[in-house]
C-alpha cells in the first residue's frame, strides 16, 4: 500500500529521500561531508515545519494512516497481555479493546479505541467508531480493574461514537453517560492518554481520570471539525476555520485546563516512528503511575470530582 | 415589477419558528388544527385533537409542576462568557447577546429549589429557545450546582431536560460538562438522593450521553425525540430512510431505557407520586 504523505510533509520526506539516495553512493564518492550539511538541513526544515503547524495540519496528523493505535502501544509497552473480550449482554465490539498485562512491574488494564490500517481491518474495527457494547464492554473491564486493585490506562482515538440505528436501539447516549457516571468515581487511579482523534462524547465515554495526558499531534473536542463547518457554516468547505476555532490542539488544550500533560512525539510525528512513541509513552506512564498510586483511594476519586468541576468559564 | 409592494415592515411571512406561538391563534404541527391560545394553555401547550406536545421553556414548566410561589431561583444570572473567542458565521458573544436579548434568559437552562404538591425539591430545567437549548459551561456549572444544593439539604432532584447537545461554541469546555454533571450525579447517587430525569422533545446529543440518561427515573413526554445522533445524521449514515416513531418516546420505552412515557398533563401527578413512593 501507497504511504500516505501529507502536504506539509512532501518537503521533508522529499529531502530525506536524496539523503537515502546519496549514501548508497556514500562508499565510494567522498560526500560524507554534503550528506551531513542536507541531513541539519532537513532536521531544521522538520523543526520549522512541525512547529509551525495549523490546527487543521494536527488533525491531519491525528489522523495519519500509520499512526501507532491502541494495539500498537500495548505490544509496545506491556508484557504477558491478555485481551479480554465482550460486554456480557450483547457481544464483543472490535472497536474498542481491552485487557490485562504488566507494565513494568504493575498490572495494568488498557482500555482504547482501535482503527485499522486498511479497508478490510477498518471495516472490522468499524473505524474505531464503538457501539453501545464497546463502552459497555471498557467499563465490564474497568470495574474487574477497580475489582483487583489495578489502574487503568485508557486511549482515545476515535472519529466519535457509531451513529446508527442499532447503536441508537441498544442506547449509545445512555452507555456513554453510565461511562462518565462511573468513571468518575472507580476507586482506582485511572490515566487518560488522547493518542489520536479524540472527537466528543465518543472519546470522552473512556476518558474520565485522574491525568489526563496528549500526544503533540491528537485531537481532542466537542466535534470534528468537518461536522462543525458542516452545522454551523452549513458548508463542509470551512473545516481549516473550524479546527482553528474549536481550539483542539494539545496545547490549546493544556492552557485551557482540559488537559495536565502534552505527550512529544518523535521528528516528524508519531507515526514516523512508532517505538520512539511508544517508549515515550511508556516512561511518561511509569512516571505518572508512580505518583498516583500513592494516593489513597477515595482522595483519588475527590480530587477527580473536583478536577472536572472546576472545569468551564463563565461570569455571574 | 410587482403589482403589490409590501410598504409596512410588521408584516412578515417568513419569521422563525417559534416555540410559542405568540398570535392569539395558531397551526398545529402534529395535525394542523387551529387553535386558540388560552385553548392551548388550559391545555399544558399541548394539542386537543392530536396530542401534539407543543415545546415549552422553563417559565412554562416551573408554572405547570411547581406549587404556586415556591419557587426559587438559584445563579439567575450566570451568563456564559465566550472563553475561546469563537467566531463561525457570528461572533459567540454576539450570539450570546443577542439570544439573552431575544428570549429574556441568561442561558439555556434555570435551577432552583421549589415544591411539588408540598413536597421540596431541586430543580432545573433547560430552555430549547437559548441556542437550541445548548450545554456550555454555564449549564454545566449550574447543573452542578444544583446538585450541590440537593446534596447539602438532602432534596430530591428533578432535571427537564431540551438540548440539541453540547454547545460547539466553547468546545472543549462544552464537552467536559457532561463529566461534569455525570461526576456530580454519582455523588448524588452515592448519597442515595433520588434523581428524576424528564426528557422533552427533543432532547440529543451530549445532554442524552450525560444527565439525561442517569436518572434513577426515566420519565419522557409522549412523542418526544430522543438520542444520542440526531435523526439527519443517522440518515446520511444508513443511507435510507428511519422507521417512523424511531427515537421517539414510546420507541426508547420499548427498547427499555424510559420507564413512564406521559402526556404532559401528567407530569406532575406522575412526578409526585414516584417522589412519594421514594422518600417517604
């Protein structure tokens, strides 16, 4: 399959393929020297790109085909996991999955949103839009979590929840509230990580927890950006405006208070490089389990409370 | 060029709709039928022949459950402030002038304490007339207070829920408010304080995946619209036409997530009588 290679990426990769091409030749013609000027070339043109990204540019990114997934980072991160499958009511939804493994010395459970990567496997996984039974599937796992004492980790990354008629029979709204109601108060700690799109009710039916981290390049709110330009410009064609006006970026988010920590991503972004990612993650977590798992349960589940409510601007 | 020129500016064809009608003689959606106003309201705003229920603010509904001068109003005057100086076709804080402006309201939801047939409660209702009855943070942080309230005096809550969903206006924020209020609701229910959720016509989106669906109660008005996607949305989806009744009251009754569907002139008898059942 044809690497997908976003617009603002044609540059980089266009210079770092001439580097590939020339050190085929580097053993024989003398242009070590010309190889390393373009390789500081081509880290100073990554380094002016990607700091000058436009929240659309982000999105974009979020939604990169090889961007690492949910599953990715469990093998990447976690060893002897076990995933576990089923709501326990009506069946076992690919877009979402979950189970038990250790990181580093703890059991963790790991909850997230899982794409695929072509046509057939997106079509499994539903493009990692979940039905009722996928949320009600994360919190089954979650409350075996809180059951045997381990924290959770979960990862968003979804376009938003699958708007159907069946999910709407089997009450997708009601399946998500019941998340948010008891997420808010498992007595054990829980770490959010948006590592992709994080599209509204969607993504936050897993998100509620104590820290609440994001990759550099995800996303993370009340709509898609395609669907607000689509209601409130009636047009599908100011989705640029939207993504700017939605402020949806890691660090738009992090001034806003909706998040605690930005996740960086190796050169180029995650998808360039996934253990890079991966081994980030992991080191941040470890970190972040740490602290958490010193706190006792229930001022675990008072200072989430208070986390999401102080959460909101207004004037009286 | 026409005949005819219109030379005075109150007459109007195309006005918007409107959630009352403010004529003394109006259509009904459901079957067309004209009806007078005082007809309309010694009828709970609903519809003689057909039953439509005709969509109601606040005002109407504190009028209709509440025992009369009983009511009061807690944070009257929060307003929402716009955080991210959103700007789409207008200016939020323009659009927010304009619609406190227009319909008299701070903003999309009133709380407070009040009685029910002498019995004290909290509580809250949502107007659909303030930017389709839309959640931001100020809905959040007044729902949240109001359970605050029905914590601290130990009042059964009541919450009318009519909301197109979360207010994309402020985003993020928008979004963390159904958390928010979930997060108080299990607070609320830890404390064993019973929550009655009312959902009217229509009630969507963020509001339907947070407070409305957490009630120990599911009470619906009849023919009232009900989900999480909105009906154009699962259309595009499918691509075909929905069922008819599908996402409606009697709809979400069937697939169990309403226990009582009522007419509206119900409402407070059946509210009352579950109150009862649950506190006494």
């Amino acid at each position: 399959m044809a690497k997908l290679i976003l617009d603002f990426e044609k540059p980089i990769i266009e210079l770092e393929q001439k580097i590939e091409e020339m050190r085929k030749y580097e053993d024989n013609l003398d242009i070590a020297g010309e190889i390393r000027t373009l390789e500081k070339k081509v880290d100073q043109l990554r380094d002016t790109i990607f700091s000058n990204l436009t929240r659309w540019q982000r999105v974009q990114l979020a939604r990169h085909p090889d961007r690492p997934y949910t599953l990715d980072y469990i093998h990447m991160m976690l060893d002897d996991f076990v995933e576990l499958h089923g709501d326990r009511h009506f069946g076992d939804d690919k877009a979402i999955v979950g189970g038990f493994g250790r990181l580093g010395e703890d059991t963790v459970l790991v909850v997230g949103h899982q794409k695929g990567r072509d046509t057939k496997s997106n079509v499994y996984r539903n493009f990692g839009m979940p039905n009722p039974e996928g949320y009600r599937k994360a919190l089954r796992l979650m409350q075996l979590a809180a059951k045997f004492r381990r924290p959770i980790i979960t990862m968003l990354d979804t376009p938003g929840a699958y708007p159907g008629m069946e999910a709407e029979e089997r009450g997708q709204a009601e399946a998500i509230a019941r998340n948010l109601f008891e997420m808010s108060h498992l007595p054990v700690p829980i770490i959010v990580v948006i590592i992709g799109e994080g599209a509204s009710g969607g993504a936050l039916g897993i998100g509620v927890g104590d820290r609440v981290l994001m990759f550099e390049n995800a996303w993370y709110s009340v709509i898609a950006p395609e669907s607000c330009s689509s209601i409130l410009w009636r047009s599908w064609d100011y989705k640029e405006q939207a993504a700017e006006a939605l402020k949806l970026s890691a660090s738009d988010l992090l001034e806003q208070g909706i998040i605690d920590r930005i996740i960086p991503e190796p050169p180029g972004g995650a998808h360039r490089n996934h253990a890079a990612a991966g081994e980030t993650l992991k080191k941040i977590l470890l970190e972040e389990l740490k602290v958490l798992k010193k706190i006792k349960p229930e001022k675990l589940v008072e200072k989430r409370v208070e986390k999401f409510c102080k959460m909101g601007r207004w004037e009286e | 060029m026409s005949w005819f020129r219109r030379s005075k500016e109150n007459i109007s064809t195309a006005g918007q709709k409107k959630d009352i009608p403010d004529g003394q003689w109006t259509k009904c959606e459901g079957c067309s039928d004209i009806i007078h106003r005082k007809q309309l309201e010694q009828n709970y705003f609903t519809c003689l022949k057909c039953g439509h229920h005709f969509r109601i603010g606040s005002r109407e509904y504190f009028e209709l459950l509440l025992d009369p001068k009983t009511f009061k109003e807690m944070d009257a005057k929060m307003r929402s402030v716009d955080p991210l100086n959103f700007v789409d076709t207008k200016r939020y804080s323009d659009r927010i002038k304009d619609t406190i402006k227009k319909t008299g309201l701070y903003d999309a939801v009133r709380t407070g304490t009040g009685e029910i047939n002498g019995i004290p409660i909290v509580i809250v209702c949502m107007d659909f007339a303030f930017i389709g009855g839309s959640m931001g943070s100020v809905v959040g942080e007044k729902i949240a207070r109001a359970i605050d309230r029905a914590l601290k005096k130990k009042l059964p809550l009541i919450i009318i829920s009519a909301s197109g969903g979360a207010r994309m206006m402020e985003a993020a924020y928008s979004l963390m408010q159904l958390a928010k209020t979930s997060a108080k609701l299990a607070q609320l229910s830890d404390a064993g304080i019973p929550y009655i959720s009312v959902m009217t016509d229509p009630t969507t989106g963020g509001v339907t995946a947070s407070y409305a669906m957490l009630g120990d109660i599911h009470i619906a008005e009849q023919g009232s619209l009900i989900g999480f996607a909105g009906p154009r949305v699962i259309k595009q989806t499918i691509g075909r036409d929905l069922p008819k009744g599908f996402q409606r009251a009697e709809f979400l009754q069937e697939k169990g997530f309403i226990d009582i569907v009522v007419h509206r002139k119900d409402l407070k008898e059946t509210i009352t009588k579950v109150l009862r059942l649950l506190t006494d």
